[in-house]
C-alpha cells in the first residue's frame, strides 16, 4: 500500500477477535437503522416546520453516515479485503473526525436551546469546536504513522495519547452535560418551569448510559488485539447519536408545551 514501509508486519486479527467484531458490526448496523428512522422522522419534520434544513439536522446525517461509512471501512479492512496504506487511514481518521466534531457539536446545540445569552452560545460553540478539532488533529499526525509501523518511538506515543484523548473526549462529553444538567436545574426548574423535570430527569439516565460507552472505549483499547476496537468505536457513538436524538425531540416537545402554555 501507500507509504507502508517494508518493515511492516501485519497483525492478523484471531478468530474470537474476528466472531467479536463480527458481533459488534452487526450490533452498529441495526442501530445504525434505528437511528435513520429516528433522524427521518425528525427531519421530516423540521421540513414540514419550516421547509428548510437547520444545522442540527446536517450534523445527525453527518453524523450518521460517518459512523456507518467508518464500520463498513473498518469491517473491510479487518477482513483483508482492503490492504492497508495511508489512504484507508486517512479515509477512517476523517470518518472518526466528523464523528466526535458533530456529536460534540449536537450536544451544544442542545445546551444553546436552552441559553439566554446567545453571544455565549457561540462562543461555546466555537471553544468546543477548536477544542475538539486540535486534539482531532494530534490524532491524525500520530495515528497514521503508528498503524503504518514508521517508527516503535511513534508505535509507543499513540498507545498512550489514544487513552488519553478518549479521555479528554470523555471529560468534555461528562462537563457538557453537567452543564446542561445545571441549567436546568437552575434556570427553569427553579424558576418554575416544572415541565423541565423530565427533561432532567431523563438526561441524567441518559448521561450514564453516554459515560459508560466512552469508559468501554477506553477499557476495549486495553485488549492486545484491537480488532474489536474497530467496531465498538462507530457502534458506540450511533448509541450517543440515537441518545442525543431522543434528548432533542423530549426538550423539542417541552419547550412547544410551554410556548404554547404561555400562548
């Protein structure tokens, strides 16, 4: 392949690695179907409102397909049908990219629905954005080379900074829901807006079910074989968009009754 040295060894995946990754590839494709129909409905939706296309619903499609995209590319891969080269890194480190940039970006849509100061609304969705997008980038200049084998030197800085950037992911995903938690509680709750208790309530579920996923990404990368890595990543995050989506259409729904409450 591309830029692959000839010192390069591959690493075959074992057979129980395989069957596990096969399992999880399966498991990301059906809630890969689940979650186009969640994001048609509330596309459809969002059509017939306002006969437009918001930036939200960009980033779930986004989102979406980038996580499909990245499962199959990984599937192929693992498989032995696409050989490995620069390229096919390239392609699955861009696929990764979009994925963690949108959903972070979702999750500050949703905090912004429920901002008073829209001036700092975008500027969280600026900071979150460069924020991601700079550790996106250190990702994408020691990935390649370690999977490549360049170097051990590079081989042996990924394994420590791809724990510690899922941690800084894991530690942005758990501070922005905090946030969002805290503004409710504080902002509508306190003030009245009991409506909002479900929408708290709900979210705080929902905020250990996102944790969870993101502490079993960084427990799977402790396996010596990380095939199964591979699949979990995508399967993952189409959990966190499915998550995200049923967040959206709840705090959609309060926020109308109120409206039309006040109406």
């Amino acid at each position: 392949g591309t830029l692959v040295p000839p010192w390069y060894r591959p690493d075959p995946p074992s057979e129980n690695s395989l069957d596990l990754a096969s399992f999880f590839w399966g498991f990301a494709m059906s809630i890969a179907c689940f979650a186009s129909i969640k994001g048609a409905q509330q596309t459809r939706r969002c059509w017939i409102r306002s006969h437009k296309v918001n930036a939200y619903i960009v980033m779930i499609w986004l989102e979406w397909s980038s996580c499909v995209i990245l499962s199959i590319i990984s599937w192929l891969f693992l498989i032995g049908i696409i050989p490995i080269s620069i390229w096919i890194l390239l392609a699955m480190l861009s696929m990764w990219a979009i994925q963690i940039q949108c959903l972070t970006q979702i999750l500050v849509n949703r905090i912004s629905l429920i901002l008073f100061d829209r001036e700092f609304a975008r500027r969280l969705k600026f900071g979150v954005g460069v924020s991601v997008g700079l550790i996106s980038i250190s990702v994408f200049c020691i990935w390649a080379p370690a999977r490549l084998q360049i170097s051990q030197r590079w081989m042996d800085i990924n394994r420590i900074w791809d724990r510690v950037e899922k941690a800084l992911f894991l530690i942005i995903d758990a501070a922005l829901n905090i946030y969002f938690m805290w503004l409710v509680r504080t902002k509508l709750i306190a003030n009245g807006l009991t409506k909002y208790r479900l929408v708290y309530k709900f979210n705080i579920f929902m905020v250990c079910i996102s944790i969870g996923l993101d502490v079993l990404i960084i427990g799977i990368m402790s396996l010596d074989d990380d095939t199964v890595y591979m699949q979990v990543h995508p399967l993952t995050y189409l959990a966190k968009l499915q998550i995200e989506m049923n967040m959206a259409e709840l705090l959609g729904k309060v926020i109308k009754r109120s409206n039309e409450r006040r109406a």
